[in-house]
C-alpha cells in the first residue's frame, strides 16, 4: 500500500524572483534575532509572498546561493516555515559550453522524479530542453524578470500549473 502523493515540488531562487532588481517599493525591516541589520536588499521583498506560497499546492524548496540563509533571513519575513534547500554541487564544466545552468542538473536530480516548478530569472531553452529530455517528471521552468521580480501573472502561471499537475498525480 502506497501513501497519498507527494505535491510538485517548488524550487525558488531569491534574486530576481523574490528580490527584484529594479525600482521596488522598499518594505519595512527589522534587525534579526541576534540583533545584527539584515541583509540591505531584504527591504526589497514583498512579505505578501509568503500568503501567496503557501497557498500553491506544492512543497517549496529554496533553490538559491542563499542556501540556508534563507530559512534565517527570508522565511521569517515571508511567515514561511523552514524550507528544504537544494545543495549545490560543483558545476559540470560541460554545462557551461552547452549553455545549460549551472542551476539545473542539480534540481533534476533532487527532484528524483518528481513534478517540480522551478522559478528563477536566468532560466533558457537550454535549461527547458535538458530537462525535457532527463527528467522523467513533468516540470514548469518559469522564467521571472527580474526587474519586477514574482508578479500577480507569474502566480497565476505556478498556480494553474501546479493545481493541474497535483491533481493528474495526487
């Protein structure tokens, strides 16, 4: 006997997606628990994500070079709990001839099959295309731009794709 399915997964990056790179309203901060200034771009990301994510039918998943400074200094202004987060190996010097991120071999194999969205600013056809061809799960490569970072449009994206896809495999 087998369990309920697991839902897509959901790998964020921070910079672009969550921190947007142009003109953003600034947000109000707060120095973190050990008392030292958070980091100076944080006034940049929108707490309101964090509403919106958890109400994906998904299990997010930090994909980002914050790695775990993002469960101590994002997750708490995003009312996030801790998330898994992707550990980066070392790049295959292949992917860069090839154009593939350096990002994607790696969340390919984390996901281990599983459907994932995968939310980022610097994603390519290369990306779309390598992932078509090694990943056995279904997958959403969801380009952000990272001027305006995640936008009401980009929800509307991850949530159509997502509610699909959990419900094909849930």
């Amino acid at each position: 006997m087998t369990g309920p399915a697991q839902p897509p997964l959901l790998f964020l990056d921070v910079d672009g997606p969550l921190i947007p790179f142009g003109a953003a309203q600034p947000y109000p901060t707060f120095p973190l628990a050990d008392g030292n200034d958070p980091h100076p771009l944080l006034d940049r990301i929108d707490p309101g994500h964090g509403t919106r994510i958890r109400a994906l039918p998904c299990e997010p998943v930090w994909a980002t070079t914050w790695t775990a400074d993002a469960n101590e200094c994002i997750c708490p202004r995003l009312g996030l709990p801790r998330l898994a987060v992707v550990d980066w190996p070392d790049p295959h010097e292949h992917d860069e001839r090839i154009g593939l991120h350096w990002k994607t071999r790696a969340l390919v194999s984390w996901a281990a099959g599983r459907p994932f969205a995968w939310v980022d600013d610097e994603i390519t056809d290369v990306d779309r295309a390598w992932v078509a061809a090694h990943h056995p799960g279904e997958a959403l490569l969801h380009r952000v731009d990272a001027r305006h970072g995640l936008t009401d449009a980009d929800y509307v994206v991850l949530e159509e794709w997502l509610r699909k896809t959990h419900a094909q495999h849930g």
